[in-house]
C-alpha cells in the first residue's frame, strides 16, 4: 500500500510499505492536517517514534472486518495510571499514540475507534480529534460571558465556534484579516489585538504568543494555553505579572475518549460547522507541497484521500 512516511524534518516521502498488522484494519477514506503535523513535519515530535515513522493523526474510514465507518482517535489512555484513576486521562503517562493515517490503511486497537454517526462526511469525522481537543480546552476554562481567543487557526475558530454556540460573546485576535473574517462568520468579534480580559484561551503554540496571552489577561484572570510550544523551545514567561496579578494559568493538552464522542455529535448535530475549515481535497503526494505552503491567509485543514 502507499503511505507518507516521515525520515526526518521536512522529509516526508511516499512510498510502498507493506500492510499494516494490528487489532484492527481500517481503510482510510480522509485524513485531515493540522499545525502539530506541521512542527512534526518542521521539528519532530514525543509522540513519533524513530526515523523513519508513519505519519497522520485525523483519520476517518471503514474497518475492513465489519465495514463500520469509524473514526480512529490518535491515542489510547492505559486506564491505569494515576492520572486515569483520577479521572484526567488527557494526562495519561502511559498513553497510546495513534499515528500513520496518511496511508491507504492504518492500523487501530479497537480502544481508537469511535463510532461515525450517520450522515457525517469522512473528512467532516477526522476533524472530530482536534474538535475533541477544543472541547477540552473549553472546559479547562470558566464560566467567563466575553472569553478572548489569540489565534485564528483551525483550534482557535474551533473553540471560538464551542463558546458562540454557549451563547458567549467571543473575542478572537488574529493578524490576518481572512481569519478574523472567518471568526465573524461564526459570530465572533474579530479584531487585531487583544484588550484586557477575565478568561483568555491561546491557541497559536509559540512562546510570543504564551507571554502575549498573559498580558491580555486581567488581574486574577484565566489564562488556558492550549497551543503546545515546539519541542526544545525557551519560554519566558512574565512570572512577575502572574505572581502579583494573580493570574492562573491552565494547560489545555489533548482530550479524552468522552470528548472525542462530543465532538463527533457537536458536528453531526451542526452546532460547529466543518466545511469553513476544510481546504482542498489532495492525494497523498501533495502532502509535503501542503505542509510547506505555510500558515497565512485563511485558515484550514488539508484533506488528504489516500485513495486519489
């Protein structure tokens, strides 16, 4: 079967390997990209394994023994930690990971695999694990009525689209004038930066953005990181400011198995539109020309058919 499979940063290659072998076999109708495919892509990742590694995280498809459309979750909680046992398997220190749903099939244990409802596109399904991770960064937060958001990508629009669907008023801070147009559409209020605010997502995963998400918080606010820094980046946070304002930060990572089915109903039921976020529909050899086309102007998510 063919497959993109990662040798090294910005060496992704398609090429012939041999079937997979696991629990389950899925065929692989959709698997979508996001910014972590592309610091894996740019920088490596923990959840690779050694060069060369398959690659993909969004995968939506059929299990070739029942025929069941399913989305294959990118992890598996061990269930037997301490952070499981108290009920925080985000945090899981023995988690599965999931990986390789850029190829013709993938192979799952049947823990990934989650139900698609009927109805819903493939590609619209694959969107369900960072939906879910969205989900959690949501609920990491408060109760605050007029949450901000720095960063229109794909998880800022995401979360933007939970928090407006609240009923919440929504800020969202982007430099590029598409992503603020599209955080309208979704009835956000778009702007350039942020003014001071009680609760205050990040969603864009650079040390710059982690210190101006802090300064965009009021004294005693909530500040949720959500996007994940770069392995190996030096982050300096203004630690005077949270010490005197009395400012709490929340790590946002992941999401669980409740949260994946949450997404996937959130997006059968029409309560966040995927079809915005979707760009073109490419065959796995376009993947690295994708990854390398960069992050500016509209936000998206490249949909990858192994089967083009």
């Amino acid at each position: 079967m063919r497959a993109a499979i990662l040798f090294g940063p910005e060496d992704l290659r398609v090429q012939r390997v041999p079937d997979p072998e696991g629990e389950v076999i899925v065929t692989v109708e959709a698997a979508t990209t996001c910014g972590t495919d592309v610091k894996m892509w740019r920088h490596g990742h923990r959840a690779l394994g050694p060069y060369p590694c398959p690659f993909g995280h969004e995968t939506a498809g059929l299990r070739i023994d029942t025929g069941e459309r399913v989305l294959v979750s990118d992890s598996v909680a061990c269930e037997s930690c301490p952070q499981c046992r108290s009920g925080r398997p985000q945090i899981c220190r023995d988690l599965s990971w999931v990986l390789g749903g850029f190829a013709e099939r993938i192979a799952a244990p049947a823990g990934a695999l989650h139900p698609i409802p009927d109805g819903l596109p493939a590609a619209a399904a694959a969107m369900a694990e960072p939906l879910a991770a969205a989900v959690h960064a949501v609920a990491r937060g408060t109760a605050c009525a007029d949450p901000a958001i720095l960063g229109g990508g794909p998880m800022g629009l995401m979360i933007a689209s939970l928090l407006t669907a609240q009923g919440r008023s929504v800020t969202l801070a982007d430099p590029h004038p598409e992503r603020r147009r599209q955080a309208e559409q979704i009835g956000a209020r778009g702007v350039t930066e942020l003014a001071a605010h009680e609760l205050v997502f990040e969603a864009v995963g650079r040390p710059e953005a982690w210190r101006a998400a802090i300064g965009a918080a009021r004294p005693g606010g909530v500040v949720v990181l959500v996007g994940g820094c770069p392995l190996g980046a030096e982050v300096q946070l203004p630690t005077g400011a949270v010490h005197y304002d009395e400012l709490e930060l929340r790590g946002a990572f992941h999401h669980s198995r409740a949260e994946v089915d949450a997404a996937l109903s959130a997006l059968a039921a029409g309560h966040v539109d995927w079809r915005p976020l979707a760009g073109d529909t490419i065959a796995l050899e376009e993947l690295p020309r994708a990854l390398a086309s960069g992050a500016g102007g509209r936000a998206r998510k490249w949909v990858v058919d192994p089967r083009l």
